[in-house]
C-alpha cells in the first residue's frame, strides 16, 4: 500500500436527512487520495460505480465486479459482459445526464483520456471521482493495486499484479541477453504517426526486447516522415489495429513497395491488437508477450494468439 494512493481513514459520517418522521444515518464512508493527488470520500465499498474509460473496466471486471458496475464508457469490449452495461459516453464527452440517471456512489476516471474539467463537473454534480493515472508497466500495476483498494477487492488485486510480475519476469529473463532489433509501430498513416517516449506501446517494446525507432521522440505519438522511417531502418514493423483503413492486407501491400527496409526485406511486418498494447489494463500483459514472440521468434518457439503476422496472403484474423 503506497502513500500516495491510499489514506484509508475509516470514518463514519452521519448526516441527517428527512425520510418520514424519522432520521437516517449515511453508510460507512472512506477516503482516499487518489493517482493524482486529489482526496476523494465515498460509501465504502461502493455498490454502484461508473467506469470512463475501457481499461477501467477491464480492470473492474477483472477484479471480480459485475453488479457494481453501473455504467461504462464507449468503446468498453472487454469482457463480452461489459457490452451489456450502460454506457455513458466517451473520455472526451461523458453523458452527464445517464451519469445522473444512473446515481453511481463512485466515478473512476483516467488521466490517460478523461480531461480535468470532465472530474470537475462530477465533483460539482456531487459524485465522487477517483482518478487513475498509469504511464508505464509498472504503473498500471500500482492502478489495479490501488483500485483494488478501492472497491475492497485487495486480495483479487493482489493476485492479478503478482501474475503479470511472474509472466513479465520469465519473458525479460528469455530475452535479456539477446539482439534488440529495431521496431517501427504504425499507429495512423495520413499522416504517418507512431509510437513515441512514455508510451504504454514503447514501454513494451522496449520489455519485449526490441528498440523502438521512436523511443527518443518527446511526443508520445509523434510523426514521422517516410524518409524518416527509411533512414531508421526497422527491422520489424508492426501495425496497430487502431489504424484507420480497414485492409491490413492494402497496407501491407503499401509498406512492401519500400523494399529497402530490412522488416519488408524479411517479411516481418505484423498486425497487433491495439487493445493489448495501448489499453492500460491486466491484458497488456499479453500484449507484452505477443511483441516479445514476434521479436524473438526463436525463443518463443509457440506464435502468439493475439498478434498475427502479415505477409502475403496471410490472414489477419
């Protein structure tokens, strides 16, 4: 337990409120400071969360909550169960008004997305929002630890981080001594954009044991020019499901034309599953994995089942 998530001071507030003739004392309630420094209160444990954004709920779920969660964000796939609940708009455009409809006890919001004024309005609306704010590996490791806290779900949580450690360990262990070949990840093509410093996708590359062509940009997803990426040379492209035309197979066909480039020369372009590499969530454990497979495919002999290879007439799903 870190000081900086949890000042799990267990008070009891008692309040007065009319409900016929008589008083009503409030549930028991806690406070803590959450990923941002901000101190949040709430009936403990909360029985009716809001969740802003996918990997909130992917952590959420995987925490063993179902009932609780009372609404999701667009765009939450995962699991299958999480398209079932009701959603309540994007990071950037929460739906205030379900959000009211729905009287969540507990708002759980990213820094990664949600913005500043979005906490804000809920604060002023009267809902208490805990704020997550994972960079790195490690980081979202401290996310699911302190969510856990959160909704008392610590041992679930516990158990969850202390298998994503083992997993990252045995593969950082397989690779440490090996060549680190240079990656290319393309996020958007018009313009060309990818995967820069402090990124979730740069992080595993880098864990993987690769090195990221654009690991030393500033932006977190800068782009580059085509000459740019020719005068890197990668070794390994991979292209994220994210992208905005729907053909990996067009793409492909696009990236070969540039025969000079030692990935297109061995046939090392790849699609990866955004959602495990860009999704601050218990799978990005498994997007780990799949790059470690693809960049060292004689280590980890078994092909990933998340990440395919494209190349010829290759399917990608």
């Amino acid at each position: 337990m870190t000081k900086r998530s949890i000042k799990h001071v267990l008070f009891l507030a008692v309040f007065a409120c009319f409900a016929g003739t008589g008083f009503k004392a409030a549930s028991p309630q806690s406070k803590f400071v959450d990923e941002v420094g901000r101190e949040v209160a709430f009936s403990f444990p909360p029985k009716r969360i809001v969740s802003l954004a996918p990997n909130i709920t992917e952590i959420l779920f995987s925490l063993g909550l179902d009932t609780e969660i009372a609404g999701v964000s667009t765009l939450s796939n995962f699991p299958e169960r999480a398209k079932q609940k009701v959603q309540v708009g994007s990071y950037v455009r929460p739906d205030f008004e379900r959000i009211v409809i729905l009287k969540p006890d507990l708002v759980i919001a990213t820094g990664v997305g949600n913005t500043r004024d979005v906490v804000d309005r809920l604060d002023r609306l009267g809902f208490p929002t805990y704020v997550i704010f994972p960079k790195n590996f490690d980081d979202i490791l401290k996310s699911i630890e302190h969510l856990g806290q959160v909704v008392d779900r610590e041992k679930e949580a516990a158990v969850i981080v202390q298998g994503m450690k083992k997993r990252r360990e045995r593969i950082v262990e397989r690779i440490k001594d090996l060549h680190r070949p240079r990656v290319f990840l393309l996020v958007g093509e018009a313009p060309i954009v990818t995967a820069g410093k402090g990124s979730f996708a740069d992080d595993l590359i880098r864990l993987a044991g690769g090195e990221n062509i654009a690991g030393k940009e500033k932006e977190m997803y800068p782009r580059l020019g085509m000459e740019e990426v020719l005068r890197r040379a990668p070794e390994v492209i991979l292209i994220s499901s994210m992208n905005p035309k729907a053909g990996y197979e067009k793409v492909l066909q696009e990236w070969s034309r540039w025969k000079t480039l030692p990935a297109v020369k061995d046939n090392r372009i790849y699609v990866i599953d955004s959602d495990l590499v860009d999704r601050p969530s218990p799978r990005i454990i498994d997007g780990l994995e799949g790059i470690a497979r693809i960049l060292h495919p004689d280590v980890f002999r078994i092909p990933s089942p998340h990440l395919s290879p494209l190349g010829g007439r290759a399917k990608t799903h």
